[in-house]
C-alpha cells in the first residue's frame, strides 16, 4: 500500500429535528449574522422557516437568500455574495441539495478574500481562508456536504469546478425530516447519484485508499439496503436516515478518491439537455460499469455482495443497478429523455473536456469510446 492523505468534515449531526437545534452550532462558529442559503421551492414547502426561527433565538439575525436554482450559474453566485455583503453577514448555512451548498461553499470562500469568483475555479485555487459554514442536505445524493468541491455554471453548456479543501464545512447536519416530503423520482435519482459515488470512488485509477474503500462499501450498502424502502413508504424516517448516512459516506470517499467516467459522461447531458444531474448518472451507469468490469471485475464483485439480493460478481452489480432504476420508474434510455441521436457525438467531444475526471477511470476512454457508449446509452431498450 502506498502513502496517502485523507480529509473530510471535522463534525456531523445525525438526528431527526436536528436543523431546528443550528442554533448553538452557529454560537460555537462564531456565527452571529449568517446568510442562509437554500431555494424558493423548500421555502414554499415551510422547510426553511422553522430553520429561521431557531437562528433567530441565538443570533443577532438571519439573513435568507433563496435564489438557487438547478445548475446554479456565476450570476447565482455573486448574487448571494451580494446579499451575503449588503447585510455584513458573517457566517454562511445552506439547507438544501447540491446547489445551495456548492453556492454557500463558494459564497463562504469568496467572502472572505480578495480572489474573484473566475480565479479559484480548478484544483486548490483558493488562496485564503473562508467564513464559518455549515451544510444541510435535503436530499440523499450529492454529498455535497462531506466534498471540497463545487460545480458552477459557467455558460449555456458548460461548468467549472472549484476544489480546495478550504470548501469543507466546519459541520455537516444530517436531518431526515428535511427530507421526508421529496417525491420518488427525486429520491431515486439522489440514491443513485450516490451509489455512482460510492462505486467509482471504490474503483478510483489514482486515489483509491483503504479508509474511502471502507467508506464507499458501507455507503453502497446503506444507499442498496434503504433505497426501495424509502421508495415504497417517504415516510420512513430511519430508512431516510440511513439514505443521507450513506450518501454522507459516498462524499466522503469521493472527496478522496475521485470520480471517473459516469460523472464525465453525464456533465455533457446536464449542460446540453438540462438532465438532472442524478439522472444523467442513472443513464450512464450501466454502460461504464460493463466497459469497465474487465479490469475491476473483483472490485465489483465485492461492492455487489453488499446489495440486498445482488449475486456478488460484476455482472451481478450491473443486473441490479440495472433492475433498481427500472423499479424506480426513471427514463433508463437517452432516447427517452429528449436526447437526439445526431447530438451523441457533439457529447462525447465534450466529455473530453473532462480530464480530472477520466484520469481517475480504471480504464482509458477516449472520444471514439466515449460515442460509443453514449450510444449503448441512447439504444437501451425502455
């Protein structure tokens, strides 16, 4: 085993109602003024003003920008940093998906220092500290709050990451009420948007490490274990619970050990086609993993004996992925989500733009074997 380095979140709060106690956690950050960070939909749901409230008990006051939006764009984000500015905030807190804390991530960075937005996109840019941050996911998916990583927006059909260890919270909240109340289609594609993280971080070319492959195996089976149940019954409250655990896990392994081809073949469909971005995962899964099985068919051998009823093989993972996303109801074709077959090959040029991301695939893609499963994508029977 070679030498290796691993960084995650210093605290997370696991319990039901605990958003509603952010109060004292606030106290201990020093927050006294802080910007929360979530979106109009959560807002009309009545999600966010019980979160407001319990500030407003330990605060000074409580400043709500709910302005995000899916893909949030570079205008997105200096946005919240203006309202962040012109209140003289002093802490940042997103309750929300994957948008809100990448923006709250990055509104906490550059307010802090000098740097403009367009300078600390790309690998440990970020050249000073940041204000206090906390992160609360209402979905099961991203990971968003365990990673040193946000996605920004940065034209029609492009995005820009930001990765720097500074992007990590000082606190993680894990609060299943928040996400009682989302529909299945979001639930399945934030499950299995997690479970890609927890299979390419276990199979990741350069990073794989014990301590993310640990992680990603109990995430996988967290995520396998709960998925259908929340799918069957919302109101599950513990199979919830484990549902963010496990996504929380799956972000900490790929914090360390990167990503790879699902997530750069899927960043195309997100910028030309507006496909969610758990989704475009959904899509892209079952392609990668058989054009990858002849080289990690152990790895995937060993992350399929954890799935419930998975025959632990390679091809025993892809059958169940497989058969979870026809369960689950999802488009489990390009064809049927809008996509033309004239566009495949404007993708495939595009995913690769996705370096930092394909270096990290246990088996080398170019552009020809991009199309190529792009195609196997677009043809899978419904």
């Amino acid at each position: 085993m070679t030498g290796f380095s691993f960084n995650t979140v210093p605290q997370v709060i696991v319990g039901a109602g605990a958003a509603h106690d952010l109060g004292p956690v606030c106290q201990r950050l020093g927050m006294h003024k802080p910007l929360l960070v979530s979106d109009a939909g959560l807002v009309a749901l009545g999600l966010i003003q019980p979160v407001v409230d319990a500030l407003a008990s330990h605060c000074d006051a409580c400043h709500l920008f709910d302005g995000i939006e899916a893909d949030p764009s570079e205008a997105v984000v200096e946005s919240a940093l203006n309202t962040l500015r012109v209140h003289g905030c002093d802490g940042v807190i997103a309750v929300g998906g994957g948008s809100s804390m990448d923006v709250a991530k990055v509104v906490a960075v550059l307010a802090k220092n000098q740097q403009p937005l367009s300078a600390i996109y790309g690998v440990d840019q970020v050249q000073g500290g940041r204000l206090p941050l906390a992160l609360v996911p209402t979905t099961a998916g991203t990971g968003s709050e365990a990673t040193p990583v946000a996605v920004i927006t940065t034209g029609a059909t492009t995005k820009a990451g930001v990765s720097s260890a500074t992007l990590l919270p000082d606190v993680a909240v894990l609060d299943a009420a928040l996400t009682l109340r989302l529909p299945p289609a979001i639930t399945a594609m934030t499950g299995i948007d997690a479970m890609v993280h927890a299979i390419e971080a276990f199979t990741s070319r350069l990073r794989k490490n014990p301590i993310s492959n640990a992680l990603a195996l109990r995430a996988l089976e967290l995520l396998g274990g709960n998925c259908r149940r929340v799918l069957n019954d919302g109101q599950d409250v513990a199979a919830r619970e484990s549902m963010l655990l496990g996504a929380f896990f799956a972000g900490q392994a790929f914090a360390n050990a990167p990503v790879a081809a699902v997530h750069a073949l899927a960043y195309p469909l997100g910028g030309h086609f507006h496909i969610p971005h758990g989704l475009s995962n959904s899509l892209m899964l079952p392609s990668v993993l058989a054009y990858n099985a002849v080289a990690v068919a152990d790895d995937y051998a060993q992350l399929a004996s954890v799935l419930p009823g998975a025959t632990p093989s390679a091809q025993g993972l892809i059958d169940w992925c497989e058969q979870l996303i026809a369960d689950s109801g999802l488009p489990n074709n390009l064809a049927d989500t809008g996509v033309p077959e004239s566009a495949l090959p404007t993708l495939a040029a595009d995913a690769m733009a996705q370096q930092r991301l394909l270096v990290n695939n246990p088996v080398a893609i170019d552009e020809p074997t991009a199309l190529a499963l792009y195609q196997q994508a677009w043809e899978k029977p419904a």
